[in-house]
C-alpha cells in the first residue's frame, strides 16, 4: 500500500505529492488527510497524505516513519478544497493544507545530535572537546540548540564530526500540541463498605475521614481539583485512600472550555416579524431536499437578520446537519456568543483569536469529533472540519477582514461556496450594507437575494445629521467636536443617556512636524510617519512596530516648536474630559484591547452604565446592541475616502452606515452626527439618507467605466527587496512576460512604487492585472509565477501574488 504524501517543503519545485510506502504496522493508522512524518533527503519531515493506492508510479520508495495522529486533522473534504485552494489563490498546496488546522498542530522541527559507534570510540586529545563529547553521550539525542548553549564554540567540533562519521544530525518532527488531562476519583467499594472504613480510621485520620463522608452522601466520581477545592485539603488524604482500594484514580482527557463556570441564560424564539418570516420560509426552500443554496440577505440594522439565523440554524441542527457560523473578528462580541450559547448550549464550539492556543485546539477537537453542532468564529472558522454541513453564515459578508492578508490569501465568501457546494448546503451572505459584488450577483440572479428594509417592531433608524467642518472653521470653532455634536452630547448627559464617539484612528497625533523647519518625524524603516502616543509618550510605527522616544527638540534644526498634529482616539478621549468635565469615556482600540479578556470587560463596563461614552475605532462600529445608546459621533466622516483603493467609496458608507445602526436599537430613539470636510460625496450622502441602493446605482457605475470588480477581476503582485534598482528592474522584466501572456480585453498595470514604497527598509513595487473571469489567464500567470521561483532564489525578491485583492496598499 502506498501513500502520495504532499511534504512540509514551502518551495514551488516540492508543490507534488510523492510516493511512500506504508509499513503494515501502520496501514491501519495511514488514511487520506493523515500527518506523517516522512525521510525527504537527509531530513525528516511532516507531510499530509493526499491520496493512497494500491501501486506507485515511483520504482523505489521509502517507508513512512510515523503517523503523528490517531485521527487524521483533514478530511476529505479538505484535502480537496486545499487543492482549490492552491490553484486559485496561486500559493503551494501545502501552505493551503496547513492553513486548515490548529497553530498547535503546525509542527516544528529540532535539530538533534547523537554519537555513531565511531563517535562512542572517539577520544578526543583537547579537555574542552572530551567534555564535548561526555555532554553527548549522557544525553543523546540531545538538541542542537542545547549543545550549542553549553558549548558556544562548538560549531567546529559538530561539523569535523559529522564529516568524520563520529556524530550524526537529524531533523525531528516536533509538535505542539498538547492535551489537558485531569485526575477523575469515584469510589472503588460499595457505601457500606466506605462507611465501615469510615469507623475504623482513626482519629487523627480528619482529612481522610472528610473524604470518604464526601463519597458516602454523594456516591459518584468528581475530579481530583474541585475535590481539594471543595474540601480545602491536601493531595496526600486521596493518596492514602487509593492506596487502600477505597477509591479510584484515573486520568482522563480534559478540555480546555473558555465559558467553563459561565451560565447563559436561556434564549427564547422571538415572535418573528412579518419579513422574517418571509426570509425564514424562503431559505427554508434550499434545505428540502438539500441542495447548493447561496443567497444574499440585506437587512438594515437593527432588522433582527441574528434572529434570521438562530432559527435557520436550529431547523439545520434537526436534520441531524451542522453549521458554521462566520463573524468579523470584532463583531465576535460576549454578547454575540451568549446568544448562540444560550439557544443551543454545548452544541456550539466558539473560535476566535481572544482563546489561548490550547483553548481554540480543543474547540477545535470537539468539531473534528463530531461533539458539537455549531462553529462560530472568524475567518479561519471556515474550515471547521465538519463532515455533513447543512449551513455556512456570513454575517456582515461585506467586511474586508474575511480576506486573509498572508499566504494562502484566500477569501472565506469563497471558500464558503466551495464547501456549500460539494456539502449541498445553505450559504447566506447576511448585510446591511453587501459588498458590490455579493449585491450585483444578487441583482443579476447568480444568488437568491432576501430583504428585510425594515427594523424590529418598526423602530425608526437614527436620524443622521451632516456637519460642514469646513463651516464650523469659517464660525470659529477649531476643535474637534462640531457645535452640534457639542450640544448633542450635553442633552444626552444631563439624559443619563450613552454614546458611541468613532474615529478610525488610533493614537495621540497622526504625525509630529516641526513648525520651524518642516521636518516630519517618521519610520527609519518604513515610509510612513510616526504616530504619538500620548500614554507612554512615544512615537510608533503602525507597520512595523518601531517605537521611539517623543522628541523634546527638532532633531533638524534643534527648534522647541515640535507640534503634535492630527487627533487618534486618545486625543480624543483627553478633549472630551477637557470639555466635559467628568464625563466617564472607555476607550476601545488596539493599545487598550491587547490583554485577552479586556475586550469583554470593557463592553460588560459599559453595558452596566459604568461609562457615558464607548470611544473607539473599527471594533465598535459593528455587532454591539446597547438599549440606552442614543447618539453617534462620527468625527472623521471622510478619513478614507482619499486613500489610494478602488474600494475607498465603498468602504467609507459601510463603515458610516454600521456605526451609526448602533443608535436608536431599542426603545429610545437614536441620533447620528457626521462631522466631514466632504459633504457633497455620493457616500456621505447616501449614508446620511439610509439609501443603500442609490449609492449601488452610483458606485456600480463607476465600477464598470473604470473595469473593476464585479466587471473585472484583479491580481496584484508586490515585489520587495533592499535594493532599490534591482526590485524595478525585476518587476519589469516580469510585467513584460505577463503582457506576452494576457488576452485582448485584459489590462496590465505598472509596474509602479506601491502606495507605501518602504515597509521594514524593504523596497516595494507592484502591478496588476484587470481580466474578465477567464480560467486562461489564472493558469497562465500561474505558470509565470512558477518560474519566477528561480530569480527568487538567485536574488532574494519577494514575490506576493495576491487574487482577488482587498488592499491595494
């Protein structure tokens, strides 16, 4: 039997399967999907098995050495996505097969050295080389790192040994992965038996005697830890009672649960609106019989679409089907999880990058072991390794972080329809403001399209204000807060009544400049400027993590006229307590959100009325329902809508038309104000209006005059390197072999400096290709970027090729 194993060698010329033998011992263990560790040369490396036949295509093969899991980590499914994969977002097939598993099941490998017979024979002449040689053999096999931390100078010494035959150097699979076990004690004799024990321990024996007084009224087994806690005693009571066969000890395995201790009330059906219903009714056509469902649901905020897919969910869990349930990672709030909890319990498994390592591996394993019926996460929550999926959800379908921005730089939408349809399942595309191209399939028929245009119990949406800071500037006011919005937040405190503040800044000052010479304070290794941070008043890099001390001088022309300009949420948060005295803000954004857990407690603070103002970036524009918020600021209405991106209009009403639904959810009614520069933007204006198909109509139109997606599909590739000359020269050459290759009616673009030219003093230039969905033109950039991996290694030019880009940066 053999197997064709795709090996842990990231390199475009090892993107095959090769052809082991399995020994008989293994066989049983070997199947599709499995991790082995496989002899690849002089190394022993990981590799999945992509297939397994009864012949090889290869006269001599090597035996695989070890199955490194009971249950394969893949299915095969997985397997068969993973080659998708590989052929659409052009990366190896291996970096997409790992992409689909845990981080603690991505191996790593230790170098580790032993003596050969020669080596145990060998008496070296010089003291420091004997001791060598003595820390080997004690030790062996003993890591390399470990060697050369006792031995600094041992380099010479290795490498005359292994060409001498005396010692041997081989690459170990490692793993990091881990199970948590936890000691499980129950009684080993009847009651009648523990209470005859009883009486005859003696008096000194208290703690035993506690013990065994537990087991009697509570006959039943209970882990060792809440036992010692309950109790309040020592390990050393239990040792002396498993010794006399009066209770059990066993180890078991112990999942790692994040909501362990937590209780979720119970969530009860709604009594669904008339177009709930509706939408309910409509899906529920695609689950009977199964087919490939893929629909578009575009419901404003505060519709109830989470009601939408609590019940779709549930009738897919009573056809014994699973589901996965996709969130942007900051909509994937406590209040988000409660509800789903809350519904259906244990069934679901929660994902997300808040769990440690340990935690999400053994949500994970629950999946793999059909333990569970539900996933919800972000992203990498798509390959949740479900074998009879019935529903893939994509709440807020149109955000941009469902893009993964590394390789393999797949999108989950798509991935999504790949698995809805080989599994035949339902997929929603949930929105109140849909991506252009998820919205032109629906208009044009590609996708069922479902809306709910109203909100719950016909609450109205928040009425939006439009403020000209360029008139507010004319008047006198040089602050942030328009006089509006000043005025708006003094009602809602004298109300007792709570805001939302967004700016998609973080930070102090966006840049430091000299008023005296000019000079901008920027990244040594990035062309960008530095932003302040006011907390621990530093300057930072956003791209590469540079960090230096705020200046006291100009360190041009040594002037004290150093100006902090432009405001991020911590200046902003300052201003407010200068102009409200006594106003309690809780900041949310990357510097106060680092912490695992102080998301959760800075959005419980808040929904305890424990502050008047949720300031922040991104994270609060989405997913929070907060019955007592009845106003949004918007501070920086068009903070992106110059930014060099296709995608800028698009992104600027998504972005304005979710943060502000967080007003007005409940009872109370709710109020926007947009500060902006830009009033007569088309995306202001229709964001202002709750008009989502206006700004279709607008944006769409320039879509198709200036051939970009949905019209057109792009590929952008980024080359970077130090040295300046030689990364032009390279992405020229490649941009000629690409227009040899692109049909009439597809566009080349480029190759130019990319919009941030320097990131970590790597050099960067990029172009793009436009091009109708022709399958032509993927395979054949494919076959060009294939053969880009020898300039590669000559060179040392990073090549990125990104499909189907998200940022243009």
């Amino acid at each position: 039997m053999y197997a064709r194993v795709i090996v842990d060698v990231p390199v475009i010329d090892t993107d095959r399967p090769f052809d082991y033998r399995i020994p008989p011992a293994l066989a049983p263990f070997v199947q599709v999907g499995s991790r082995v560790s496989v002899p690849f040369g002089p190394r022993k490396l990981q590799g999945f098995v992509i297939e397994l036949s009864e012949v090889s295509e290869v006269k001599k093969t090597r035996d695989i050495l070890d199955v490194l899991d009971v249950e394969p980590p893949l299915t095969e499914e997985m397997v068969w996505l993973a080659r998708r994969m590989s052929e659409r977002y052009m990366c190896t097939y291996y970096a997409a097969l790992q992409a689909m598993i845990p981080a603690v099941l991505r191996s790593s490998y230790e170098k580790q050295i032993s003596l050969t017979p020669a080596g145990e024979m060998f008496v070296p002449v010089l003291p420091e080389e004997q001791a060598f040689y003595q820390y080997i053999a004690k030790r062996q096999p003993v890591s390399w790192n470990k060697v050369i931390k006792e031995f600094p100078d041992a380099a010479g010494w290795i490498d005359e040994g292994i060409k001498q035959g005396r010692l041997t150097v081989e690459q170990v699979v490692g793993d990091r992965a881990t199970t948590k076990n936890v000691t499980i004690l129950s009684p080993a004799v009847s009651i009648e038996e523990l209470e005859t024990a009883l009486e005859k321990l003696p008096k000194t024996a208290v703690r035993q005697k506690e013990v065994l007084s537990h087991f009697i009224h509570f006959y039943g087994p209970i882990s060792q830890p809440e036992l010692l806690s309950m109790l309040g005693i020592s390990n050393h009571a239990i040792k002396s009672l498993v010794d006399k066969g009066l209770l059990n000890s066993q180890e078991v395995e112990d999942y790692r649960d994040p909501f362990a201790g937590r209780k979720f009330k119970p969530v009860t059906k709604h009594v669904f609106t008339a177009q709930q219903q509706a939408v309910i009714d409509g899906i529920t056509e695609g689950m009977n019989p199964p087919v490939y469902f893929p629909c578009l649901l575009h419901g404003v905020t505060g519709s109830g679409k989470t009601e939408v897919y609590l019940e779709i969910m549930e009738r897919t869990i009573a056809q014994g089907r699973e589901a996965i349930l996709l969130v942007p990672e900051i909509s994937l709030t406590p209040q988000m999880v409660n509800r789903f909890k809350g519904r259906f319990g244990s069934q679901v498994a929660v994902m997300h990058s808040r769990l440690s390592q340990g935690e999400r591996y053994d949500e994970w394993r629950k999946i793999r072991r059909g333990e569970v019926k539900v996933a919800i996460g972000a992203r990498s929550a798509i390959f949740a390794p479900f074998q009879n999926l019935g529903l893939i959800i994509l709440d807020e379908e149109h955000e941009g972080s469902y893009k993964q921005e590394e390789t393999p730089r797949y999108h989950a939408r798509t991935i999504a329809q790949y698995r809805g349809m080989r599994h035949k399942a339902v997929v929603i595309f949930g929105s109140a403001t849909p991506s252009m191209e998820s919205y032109h399939e629906a208009r044009r028929g590609a996708i069922r399209f479902f809306e709910m245009k109203d909100r719950v119990h016909n609450r109205p949406l928040p009425k939006v204000i439009v403020v000209d800071m360029r008139e507010e500037l004319r008047e006198g006011n040089r602050t942030m807060f328009s006089r509006p919005l000043m005025a708006a937040i003094h009602d809602r405190l004298s109300k007792h009544e709570q805001m939302v503040m967004f700016l998609n800044r973080r930070g102090f000052s966006t840049f430091v400049m000299c008023r005296s010479c000019g000079y901008v304070a920027q990244c040594p290794h990035c062309d960008i400027s530095l932003t302040y941070h006011r907390s621990n008043r530093t300057l930072r890099c956003h791209y590469c993590g540079f960090t230096e001390r705020e200046p006291r001088v100009c360190p041009e022309c040594g002037s004290e006229h150093i100006r902090f300009f432009g405001a991020g949420t911590q200046k902003v948060e300052e201003e407010l307590a200068r102009y409200f005295p006594g106003i309690r803000v809780i900041r949310m954004d990357v510097d106060t959100t680092g912490r695992k857990g102080a998301h959760e407690k800075l959005l419980q603070a808040f929904r305890e009325g424990k502050g008047d103002v949720l300031l922040g970036t991104q994270m609060i524009a989405k997913g929070l329902d907060f019955p007592n918020v009845t106003l949004v600021g918007v501070l920086a209405a068009d903070s992106m809508l110059h930014l060099p991106d296709f995608r800028a209009a698009e992104r600027t009403f998504q972005l304005i038309t979710q943060v502000g639904g967080r007003a007005g959810r409940h009872e109370k009614t709710g109020e926007v104000i947009l500060q902006t520069y830009n009033t007569e933007h088309y995306s202001i204006r229709y964001a202002s209006q709750h008009n989502y198909e206006s700004f279709f109509v607008e944006e769409i139109k320039q879509r198709y005059e200036k051939n970009y997606p949905p019209y057109y599909r792009l590929i952008l590739f980024t080359f970077a390197h130090e040295n300046v000359p030689l990364v032009v020269k390279t992405a020229e050459r490649f941009a000629k072999r690409l227009r040899e290759i692109i049909p009439p009616g597809a566009y080349l673009l480029g190759p130019v400096a990319s919009p941030i030219a320097r990131i970590k003093d790597r050099y960067r230039f990029q172009c793009m290709i436009k091009y109708k969905n022709d399958p032509y033109v993927s395979s054949a950039v494919h076959r060009i970027v294939r053969a880009f991996e020898e300039e590669r290694k000559k060179t040392g030019i990073t090549l990125t090729v990104d499909v189907d880009p998200q940022m243009m940066m």
